[in-house]
C-alpha cells in the first residue's frame, strides 16, 4: 500500500510540474497589474503572475489549517490534564472503597465465634 502511495505521488508531482513548465514557456507574454490602492503599475510575465498567486494563496492557505490546528491541539491539552485528573480521583475513589470493603470484613465476626 505504501509503494502505490508513493507512486501515485510521484506521478502526480511530475504531472504537475509538467503542466507548470508548459504553462510557463507557452504564456510568456506581459501582463501589466495595478496595484490599487497605490498608484503602482507592475508588469510581468502571466506565468510569474500565476506563481506568484498560487504561493500567495498556499502560504495564506496553511496559516490558516495550522491556526485550526494550533487551537485543536490546545484543546486537546486541556482535556488530557481534565482525564489525568478525573482518572486519579477514581484510582482514589476506587482505593478508599476496597479498603472500606476489606475493614468491614475484617470488623465481622465470623459465625463459628457467635454460636460459640
């Protein structure tokens, strides 16, 4: 399972990467972008501008899944200290139970003493 993972990996990587490269060397021609609060002017090829956007949207992309994780995980941390706390108080709880079980044994006097 692991050797097709891979491969369906690798092959997807170098169809993407050809599509890229084709993409790059057929659209070579400049674009002119306004950058609209200011009065910039920038001119590029329309690949660059295509990367420059995929990478811009990738990066925004990932601060956003690592923000949600970041908070699962902190999530995760307060209910791991509320389990390890709760799971001693029954390992205590379940202590003070079979000592009292065994006291009141133990404070029983057994049937043979009493028809003596």
């Amino acid at each position: 399972m692991k050797m097709i993972t891979r491969f369906l990996w690798v092959v997807i990587t170098v169809a993407i990467g050809l599509f890229a490269v084709s993409f790059s060397t057929s659209n070579a021609s400049p674009v002119e972008l306004a950058l609209w609060p200011f009065d910039i002017t920038l001119t590029a090829p329309i690949w660059l501008v295509c990367l420059i956007s995929l990478g811009i949207g990738l990066a925004l992309g990932s601060a956003v899944i690592w923000l949600q994780l970041l908070t699962i995980r902190a999530r995760k941390w307060r209910l791991q200290q509320n389990f390890n706390k709760l799971e001693k108080k029954y390992a205590a709880l379940v202590e003070t139970q079979t000592s009292e079980a065994t006291s009141e044994i133990a404070n029983k006097t057994p049937l043979m003493k009493m028809v003596e």
